[in-house]
C-alpha cells in the first residue's frame, strides 16, 4: 500500500528531521510545509512576501493560503503516486477539513503525534538557534509559536485519534532511538516495512 502520513508534534519536536529519515525510508515525498514558505521568502515570491512577517513573529500563516499551496503540491506526480508524509501541515481545524476534501479519492492512511513535552523542545530550538538562524527562533517568537501549538494544533489529536487513524510516539531520546519508533508504530498501524509497500496491508 502507498502511505499518506501527517506527522503531528510541537515546534522543536523532530518533524523535519524524522520526516526527511522517514521519508528516505520509504521512498515518499516529505513535504514540509515550513520549507516550502521559507524557500518562497528566500526566493522573493508573491507568496513569500505575503508570509515574511507572519513567520519571523512565530504567527500562523492564513488557512485558505496553506491549503492552496499543499492541494497544489499532493496533486504533484510523486506525491500522487508513490506517497507523502506532510510536517507541519494540517495546523489547525480548518486544514484538517481542508485535508480531508484535498486527500478525499487518496485518503491519509496513517497520523503520528510525535510528542515531545514543551520544556524539551525549547531546549532543542534554543539549541538550532545558533546553527540555522531561524528569525522565528528568536524567544518571543517560540514562546508564541509554542502557545499556539496548544491553542490551535494540539486539538487535532483529539480529531485523529476519534478518526481511529492516530499512532502517539514518544520524541523523547536520540534521533536513531525515535525513529525506531516511529517505523514500529507505522508498521502497527499500515503493517507497511519499507520502501514500495511491502509487508500486508490492512487499511
Ligand atoms: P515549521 O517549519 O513547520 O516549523 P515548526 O512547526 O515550528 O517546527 P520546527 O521546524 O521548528 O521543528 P520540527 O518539529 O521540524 O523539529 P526539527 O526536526 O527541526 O513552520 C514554520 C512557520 O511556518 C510556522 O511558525 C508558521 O508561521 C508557518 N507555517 C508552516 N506550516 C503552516 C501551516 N500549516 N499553517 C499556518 N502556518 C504554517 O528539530 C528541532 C531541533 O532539535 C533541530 O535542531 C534538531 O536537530 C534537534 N533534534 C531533533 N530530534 C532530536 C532528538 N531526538 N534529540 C535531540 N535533538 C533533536
Ligand atoms: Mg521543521
């Protein structure tokens, strides 16, 4: 079977790293919503400067804008056929409607809340600070980016988990250790292995 994954978790808690790991794994497309608005800031588009300021202050950027953009990349030749794990998209309610009309003929098969506690992911950005110069890493702007993870995207676990489609894995430990992890509860809950969907599906 294909798999079409959202990985859920706090600002700071491994998406982008275990999302690259996992999606190496098994040859989908890792699509990061985060990258793709800090690529279109950096590349100067319209998009990019509609975002630049909401992003360096750690706000949300608009839901109808973020559901364009990802309707757009799923519909993507790869996306489409061989799969994808989303990081960082959907954030709110609102996207989670929007996703599910956007993945209504390829449904998401599988959502992982990759839980990290707030102390934690803190230390990690505080960490990343000096190596990435992420504007949005500045400490007012995680402080307000961490708040409206519980405000706004913590209530989607409650969604998924009440979809039957939800998997919590502790993000706790080293990045080797979480990704374990991560490819048993995947393998629990799609019965997918590896890399072209072998193992048996059940869903
Ligand atoms: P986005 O880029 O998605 O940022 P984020 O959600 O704030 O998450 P991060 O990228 O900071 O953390 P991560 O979970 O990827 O962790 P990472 O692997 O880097 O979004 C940026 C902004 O774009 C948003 O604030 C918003 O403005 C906008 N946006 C994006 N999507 C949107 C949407 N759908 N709707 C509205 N607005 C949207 O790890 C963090 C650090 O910890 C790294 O340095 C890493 O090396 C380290 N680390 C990772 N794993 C471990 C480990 N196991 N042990 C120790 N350190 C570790
Ligand atoms: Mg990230």
């Amino acid at each position: 079977m294909t798999i079409r994954l959202v990985l859920l978790g706090r600002q700071g808690s491994g998406k982008g790293t275990q999302g690259a790991r996992l999606a190496a794994h098994y040859g989908i497309a890792h699509i990061s919503t985060g990258e793709m608005l800090r690529n279109a800031i950096k590349h100067g588009t319209p998009v990019g400067k509609v975002v630049k300021e909401v992003i360096d202050k750690g706000g949300l950027v608009e839901d109808d804008l973020m559901s364009s953009l990802v309707k757009g990349r799923l519909g993507e030749a790869d996306a489409r056929t061989r799969g994808y794990l989303l990081d960082g998209y959907p954030r709110t309610l609102t996207q989670a409607q929007a996703l599910d009309d956007i993945a209504r003929a390829r449904p998401i098969n599988v959502v992982v809340d990759l839980e990290v506690p707030r102390e934690v992911v803190a230390a990690r950005i505080s960490a990343r600070r000096e190596a990435e110069h992420r504007v949005d890493d500045s400490p007012e702007a995680v402080e307000h980016r961490l708040s409206l993870y519980d405000e706004r995207t913590a209530p989607l676990i409650a969604h998924y988990r009440q979809l039957g489609v939800l998997s919590v894995v502790d993000g706790v430990g080293t990045p080797d250790e979480v990704f374990t992890r991560l490819v048993a509860a995947i393998q629990t809950a799609t019965g997918v292995t590896g890399p072209g969907g072998d193992g048996q599906s059940r869903r």
